[in-house]
C-alpha cells in the first residue's frame, strides 16, 4: 500500500531526444540567488529536454584563499593539486550544484543534481603539467537519458574521472561540449556575465570554428575565453545544431544574442560583423 505521504511525480511521456539543449552557465552567475532564480525561471519555460552544465571557478578561488591556497592558471585551466581537488569537488558537486538544483525545484523544473564521476559517465585523460585536470576524452550518455527520459534535468558538475577512476577537475565549457556532442544536441549555450566574442573591443555576431586559432594567436582571446572558443569548435565540428557564446541578462534564452561559432560553409547570417581571417596552426 503507497504511503500518501510520499509526494511521488506522475511520469512524463520521453523527451525527444533531437531537441536536447545543453546550457553551460557561467560561475559568475551561479552566485547570486537573484540570478540563480532568472536562469532557473528561463529553463522552467522552455519545453526543450535541457541538461545544464556549471561552472563555478570564482567560489574556488575564495575557497582555496581561505584555506590559504593560492589559485593558479594556465591558458584558462585551473593548475589542481591532490589537495585542491578536494577543494574542487566540495565546492563545484558541493554548494554550486546543490544550489542550481534548488532553484530550478523553486521554478517548478525538476532537477537531480549530478558529476561526471557518476556511473562514470565522462571519462578524462589527465593533461600533463596541470595536476589534477582532464580533458574530456569520452562522454557515455546513458545516464542523462534516464534522467532526461523520466523528466528530470540533469544539473552537472565537471567533475569526472580517469581511467583509474581518480576526481579530476574539467574545464566546464569542455565538458559542456563533450555532453552535447554524444547527446547529438540541439543546441549549445554558453552563457555568462559575457557579452559574447570581442575583437576590437567590437562584438562579433558570428565566428567561423576555422577562425578560432588565429583570434587566439592575435591575443583577441584570452584567459578562460581560450577553452571556451575551443570547446565551442569542437562542438560545432561534433554536429551540434547550435553553438552560441552569448550573456544571460533577460529570463529568457529566446533573448540571447551573443555570437553564434559555426562551420565555414554555412551561410552567414545578416546584420552584424564576422571575424573571418584564416585560422593558424593550433590544437585543443
């Protein structure tokens, strides 16, 4: 006999999988719970399956300060000890993700908070020279499909393992990538407190992928938007149907312009500049 104290979902029809989004949402904007509550209230209104991954290097970076470690980087990744992915794990799967997943519960979106080390579902080869850092090397979607499936959003951290199942800390818009290359997404979104890509100190509408490199090399990208570009490329080059770096300033993601990242072939879309210089020599 049900206990009618327990407060049980009825179960939704699955998702179509084709129209999967994965948002990325910037650490900046996990902080405050004013824009925890517009992010959450713009998944609520969408009738897209939508996986979110987060960021949240800014809370480690106070973490680590008060624990008196110093926070180090290295083309926009985070250099990690054994001792500082403890740091990164209790920050990261900790507070920021428990935090993202209340309040898409208060905006009436169910959300089970999750890591890449769950079931293993994103595997990482360590990258040399950083510690504890990974790349993402292989993304099993089952899980996702589950949750997604039984009318959940998956709400994840970049935490994920290697090979002998060690915590290794994930650059975030990699991992975003990663997911929404074997999810076969939609779209991709990566939002933040970013305007979108730069150069010149003029926003861009639209960056072909083979034109990454060189704004790198030109020193127009920097920091944490190095990853980010890169991430981007190999989301578009894995079959994404939407790449978009843009800011999260309205409750809505219909709002978002930023800059669309797409293949060479495609078509331009009219009504702002494109930065088109061919790409220089460069790997992710």
């Amino acid at each position: 006999m049900s206990d009618p104290r327990l407060d049980l979902r009825e179960p939704s029809a699955p998702p179509d999988r084709r129209r999967i989004w994965v948002v990325k949402i910037g650490g900046r904007l996990c902080e405050r719970a004013e824009d925890r509550a517009r992010f959450a209230l713009a998944c609520a209104a969408q009738s897209h399956p939508i996986v979110v991954v987060h960021g949240g290097g800014d809370s480690v970076s106070r973490m680590q300060s008060k624990l008196g470690l110093e926070p180090r980087f290295e083309s926009g990744r985070r250099i990690t000890s054994e001792e500082e992915i403890e740091v990164v794990e209790m920050v990261l799967s900790g507070t920021v993700n428990a935090a993202l997943v209340r309040a898409l519960e208060s905006a009436g979106r169910p959300a089970v908070g999750i890591t890449g080390s769950d079931a293993g579902f994103v595997r990482c080869d360590r990258i040399e020279g950083l510690g504890c850092v990974g790349a993402p090397r292989q993304v099993e979607p089952r899980l996702l499909h589950v949750l997604l499936d039984a009318g959940y959003t998956p709400v994840v951290s970049p935490v994920a393992v290697d090979d002998a199942g060690q915590p290794l800390n994930v650059n975030a818009d990699e991992s975003a990538a990663a997911i929404a290359v074997a999810l076969g997404a939609a779209r991709l979104l990566f939002v933040s407190d970013v305007d979108g890509v730069s150069v010149d100190e003029a926003w861009q509408r639209e960056i072909e992928i083979d034109a990454i490199e060189a704004l790198i090399a030109s020193g127009a990208a920097t920091g944490g938007m190095i990853p980010k570009l890169r991430a981007a490329r190999a989301a578009v080059a894995g079959g994404v149907g939407e790449v978009r770096i843009a800011a999260f300033d309205a409750a809505s993601f219909e709002r978002l312009r930023g800059t669309r990242l797409h293949a060479p072939a495609e078509t331009s879309q009219p009504g702002g500049p494109s930065w088109r210089e061919t790409a220089v020599g460069g790997t992710s």
